[in-house]
C-alpha cells in the first residue's frame, strides 16, 4: 500500500515466489516480517507504533490478500525486523487477526534479541498469551532464562548469512544441530534463500546457493544445500526432538528426531572451528579431533533393522563428498548399536526414511559476464508491478510502467513509484536508486530517456562506477549526473549531493522526456542533454557499477 486506501496484492516477486514454493512442497510454512513500512503510517514520523490500529490493519490485509488473490495462507507473522516492539502494538494485532477469523495465524516476536520481549512476556500474562514464538536473529546457538521460562517455541528465525563456501556450509551444519542442543531453538531460518543480486553489494554470495546472472541464466548449486539436506530432507515440521542430544567427547554435537511414527533420524556433525565460523556472532574456540561414537538405540528404537546412511565431508575438493548415500546399517544382529568413526568436518545422518535423493538435472549455462552492450526499451510481456531483470533496486521501488497517454516510443517505462519515504528498517538514502551493470566496467557510457513527473521540486540522476549498495547506500561514491525540474544541473561525485563538481542552468522541465548520457573515460567524465555538451572532462571516480 504505498498509500491510504491503495491495495495491491501483484507487486514484487514474493508472490510468484511462495506460489512456486507451495507446489513443490504443499506443507511448506509462510512467514511474514515487515522489514519497513510504507511512510503514511508514520504520519510524518520514522515510526510504525504512530496509530496502532492502523499498522496492525496494514498487515492484516496482507494476510487476506494473500488468500484472497493467491490462495496463499500465511501461518506466522512478525513485528518488525530487527527493530523496536509495541507490547501494546502486538495485543493490537492479535485482536484484529481474531476479529478478522485469522485465530490460526500466529505471531512472532520480536525478530531481534531474546530480550527485552522475553522479559516483558513474563511480566504481562496477556502478551504471553498473544506471542507464539520468540524469534531471535543471529543467537550463536544461545538463549537466555527468560525466553526458556516462557515456555514458548524458542526459534533462530534469522540466522547464517555467511558466504556460501565450505566454511558456510560448516557454519550452516554446526548450527542446525546446535541451535537446539545449546538454545532449546526448534527452528533455524537461513538468510537468505538464493543469492540473486550482484556479488559486490552486502552480503554477496551469503544465500545457499547462488543465481546471480539472470543474462546467462547460470546458476551454482552451493554446499550449504547439501548440509541443510541432511536435516530438511529426513524430517518435517511437526517431528520431535528426543531428549538424548548432546556434544561429542572430542567436539562435535549429535541431535535426534523422530516424527511419533516410529520414524528416527539422527544427525551427527563435527565442525571444526576454523571451518565453520559465521558472518556473526563471535564463536568461541573449540576443538575437534578425530574419535569414534557409538550409539545404543532403546525402546521401540531398538526393533529398527535397518538404517540409510548419508555423508558430507568439507574441506579440499579432492577430499570433500557432499550428500553421498553410504551403505545402510542393519541393526538386527547388534542389539540396536552401532559405531561411526568420525573425522573432522563431516555430517551424518543415518534415518528409518528412504526418500532421501540428491537427484540430477542437466549442467546450468555457463557463467557469462555482465553484456558490455545492454539496451533496454521495457516493452516486454511482463506482468504490471514487477522489476525490471537485471536491476538491483536499493533505495525505492522501480516497476515497469505502461505510460498510456504517450502513443510514442515512451509508452513503456521503468517507473520510481514511491511517493514518500517509507518508515525505514536501516539507513537507506534520501534519493531513490537502483543499480544495473557490471562492477569490473571502468570506461562506460550511460544513455537513458528521463521524464520528471513532479514540477519545480523532482530531478533524476544516471550515474556510473557507484561503489556501494544496501544498507551501504547512502554513501555510494562515483559519478552522479543530476538534473532539475526548476532548470538546473548537477554533477557529484557522491549519491548524497555532497561532493560538487559542476552544476548550472539547464533547459529542463517538469513533464517532458530527456535524453541524459553520461561518459566516463579513464579519469574524466562529461555529460551531454538531448545531445548537447553540458559539461566535460571532470575528474571521475573509483571503480563501481
């Protein structure tokens, strides 16, 4: 809702993303966290507790929304990422979920630290009651007293974020056992799923695997995947953990489930130190040798004869297998017992289930570098409110636009659609951008058809060799190439306006096209409009995008 009274259920590819996620798995789990909030809920305020009727319908709505348009039922939904919490706030949405028939849509909170929301929990009977689960981001396989005392369900619900190497995969392996064995945490959520934008802006490369070249479709499928295998594939929302997990005697950690059935699954891991740190937090040193395990299976356990063995060992590539199916243990003979010997860096999971599969599909295209040539008029089959391929929006949203009232060669545009700031999760700029190319491009030219729909205030901007992105953007160095809706220009050598290199007076108004280039040679820059020289030979930047 990027306004009051403005629904729209079509926008981003989260939609096409959960639908796509259903029909591979029609038990799969949706969450929702707000990370902003449009800015007409903070009436004029960087905050989403303003009116908290309000903020609770906003989100409520989306929930319906998602039913209603994509028949798409969002199990949980958080506060807001990383950020203050509203205990009245909380009560507020739980009351206009029920009101609304949502009483099975659960809340998450708070999506940042254990406390203070596991303190305030149990100190007001009426927010334990509303909250479902306490959610904490990035714990370091730890939690607190107060969140155990609450007796809720304990989750990791944003965690990893660590380069998608073996050391990732190591960190991802240790912590999917150990987030339970030391935090009682019977979920851990990876951030993020795919590493689909370019490697150079924050986090690049932190997904579980990678799809980074939508221009060559090439794509690499991660060790991370493989770790996270040997526990998504042989368990499911819903099975237990049993009470006998634990460390091994020479480092390392074991965890057991089992689904209630007479299933069990077993996962050992012993992840080194070294190989397995995470982007945060600090991780204490510890030490892993090699040393022999051996585990007695009792009670009905004890009946099982057979179990599959899968194995991961990281490290150098001549010695790293990833997700290789071993020969089943039978335990008929052993009384239910069994050994491994175990070395460093190594996962197993031995598992009654046998629909375990690492599966095959034919190689992906080759890795291609950004076109040095790329041209784009948006006259394309895509459906109205999504992004353009290739850009990397950082501050603003960009949609394709269908400009009906120009019958010209204009009638398809990328449109800036934000009419305010939005009540931000991190310190974004001021100046909407979104970012395209390739970081290695020095020597560039940059041609793009401007309008400028709001009089005497708006200005657009094309820029090159812009160094930053994220939560990194208001800072972006390069060459900046402004102009004006009240007849100026202005070139920077930063995306904030403060470093000046040239500006002017220009014939340029409100509501009309502009051609805007932007060349870039060596140390030098110039900058032509409509055609016409502007401005020449001011120094450049560093290298950027």
């Amino acid at each position: 809702m990027h306004y009051a009274l403005d629904e729209n259920y079509f926008r981003g590819y989260e939609w096409w993303l959960m639908k796509e996620a259903k029909k591979r798995n029609p038990n799969i789990i949706l969450m929702g966290l707000p990370w902003s909030f449009p800015g007409w809920l903070g009436k004029g305020f960087n905050w989403p507790y303003v009116n908290l009727q309000l903020t609770a319908y906003y989100v409520m709505t989306w929930i319906v929304g998602a039913k209603h348009y994509h028949d798409l039922d969002i199990d949980y939904i958080g506060i807001w990422n990383e950020r203050s919490f509203d205990i009245n706030y909380i009560k507020v949405l739980r009351r206009m979920l029920n009101y609304q028939g949502l009483h099975r849509v659960k809340i998450i909170a708070s999506d940042n630290l254990w406390e203070p929301i596991s303190a305030s929990m149990l100190l007001d009977t009426e927010l334990l009651n509303v909250i479902d689960v306490i959610g904490a981001h990035y714990p370091g396989t730890r939690t607190v007293r107060d969140a155990r005392l609450t007796k809720k369900k304990l989750w990791s619900s944003e965690d990893f974020s660590t380069l998608n190497n073996d050391v990732g995969a190591g960190c991802l392996g240790r912590i999917l056992n150990q987030n339970y064995i030391n935090g009682y945490m019977t979920a851990t959520i990876a951030w993020n799923l795919v590493a689909s934008y370019y490697e150079q802006l924050p986090y690049g490369r932190c997904g579980l695997m990678t799809a980074q070249e939508p221009w060559s479709g090439h794509y690499a499928v991660e060790p991370p995947i493989w770790v996270a295998a040997h526990t998504t594939q042989f368990t499911q929302p819903g099975w237990y953990y049993l009470k006998t997990v634990g460390h091994l005697e020479k480092g390392g950690s074991y965890v057991a489930l089992t689904d209630g059935l007479g299933n069990l699954t077993i996962i050992v891991e012993t992840m080194s130190h070294k190989h397995s740190r995470c982007i945060r937090p600090f991780l204490p040193y510890f030490n892993v040798s090699h040393q022999f395990a051996t585990f007695l299976l009792k009670g009905s356990f004890s009946e099982i004869p057979e179990l599959q063995v899968w194995y991961t060992r990281l490290g150098k590539p001549s010695k790293r297998f990833l997700f290789k199916q071993l020969d089943s243990l039978w335990l008929l003979d052993s009384g239910g017992a069994f050994t491994l010997e175990l070395q460093e860096d190594e996962l197993f999971t031995l598992t009654t289930l046998t629909t375990g599969g690492k599966g095959s599909c034919p190689p992906p295209p080759e890795s291609q570098p950004f076109p040095q040539v790329y041209d784009d008029d948006f006259d394309v089959d895509y459906p109205f409110f999504s992004e353009a391929p290739n850009f990397a929006d950082q501050t603003g949203v960009f949609e394709y636009f269908t400009n009906i009232e120009d019958p010209g060669e204009h009638r398809f545009t990328l449109r800036q659609v934000l009419n305010q700031r939005p009540i931000t999760w991190a310190a974004d700029a001021y100046n909407t951008i979104s970012v395209i190319g390739d970081y290695k491009w020095s020597n560039l030219t940059v041609r793009c058809d401007v309008y400028i729909e709001t009089p005497e205030k708006g200005g657009v901007f094309i820029a090159g060799r812009v160094n930053k992105g994220g939560v990194l953007i208001r800072s972006a160095r390069g060459v900046f190439f402004w102009i004006f809706a009240n007849g100026t220009y202005r070139v920077t050598g930063d995306l904030a306006g403060w470093i000046i290199y040239a500006l002017g007076h220009v014939d340029v108004t409100a509501k009309r096209w502009y051609t805007l280039t932007l060349i870039i040679k060596g140390p030098f820059s110039s900058g032509t409009l409509n055609g016409k020289s502007v401005w020449k030979n001011i120094p450049g930047s560093c290298r950027g995008q």
